[in-house]
C-alpha cells in the first residue's frame, strides 16, 4: 500500500488542530456563559466576553483565515503530482505554525505570534513555489 503524500497527512492533521481549536474556544465559552447558553439557541447578543474565550475565538477565526489557502495549496500538489520537496516542507511548516500559534495566542504574547503566523504565511509560499515552479 502507498503512503500518503505528506501534504495530505499535514492536510489531515490541520482537521484534526481545527476540532481541537473548536472544542477549545467552545469549552472556555461555556465555562464563561454557562452549559444552558451553549445548549440554548444562543440569540441576542451575548457573547462571551472573557479574555480566554475571545483569545481562542480569534485564533480560530485566524486558522480559518489560512486553512483554505492552505487546503488549496495542497490539493493542488498532490493532484498535479508536484508533492513533496519544498511543498512538503513548506505544508509541514504551516502546521507546525499554527500549532504554536494557538498557545502564544492564548497567552496573549505579541510579537512573537505574530512571527509565527508570518512562518505560517511562509510555509505557504513555499507550497506555491513547489507548485508554480516545481522547486
């Protein structure tokens, strides 16, 4: 049996940090508004308000700000056949970035997030590099 090309293994891990991210802002927001809020239908305007919960909401809307780049980027190497090399790489980089990102977010560390959200941004040049130039 063949293996995976490493993008779609990094493309199946990135689904996996984005329940992980969801199940997490969802957790921090019901610990703020309580189970009743997160069971209900959640109308008006009530939102959690904590500064974890809006942290893990925003790294969350970031990840899905670069996930359908990302998701793009990597079905088009593998169905061109151009996975691997700096595509590769640049996948495993994005992911590894968005990984980090999630904590320092939390933790409320600027600059060095966003040093990593820009090593997430590279990480994706070099998947459109492999793809354009086949480098």
């Amino acid at each position: 049996m063949a293996s995976l090309p490493h993008e779609l293994v990094v493309l199946v891990l990135a689904l996996v940090l984005f329940f992980v991210q969801l199940g997490l802002q969802g957790m921090l927001a019901t610990r703020e508004l309580g189970s009743a809020w997160n069971a209900g239908p959640r109308d008006g305007d009530r939102k959690p308000a904590g500064v974890h919960a809006g942290r893990a909401q925003r790294a969350l809307d970031n990840f899905k700000e670069t996930f359908p780049v990302f998701l793009a980027l990597a079905l088009a190497l593998v169905t061109t056949d151009r996975d691997g090399g700096l595509g590769s790489v640049g996948a495993w980089i994005w992911l590894l970035a968005r990984i980090a990102y999630v904590p320092l977010y939390l933790a409320g560390i600027p600059y060095i997030r966003s040093l990593v959200w820009l090593g997430s941004i590279v990480g994706l040049g070099l998947m459109g590099l492999r793809l354009l130039l086949l480098v």
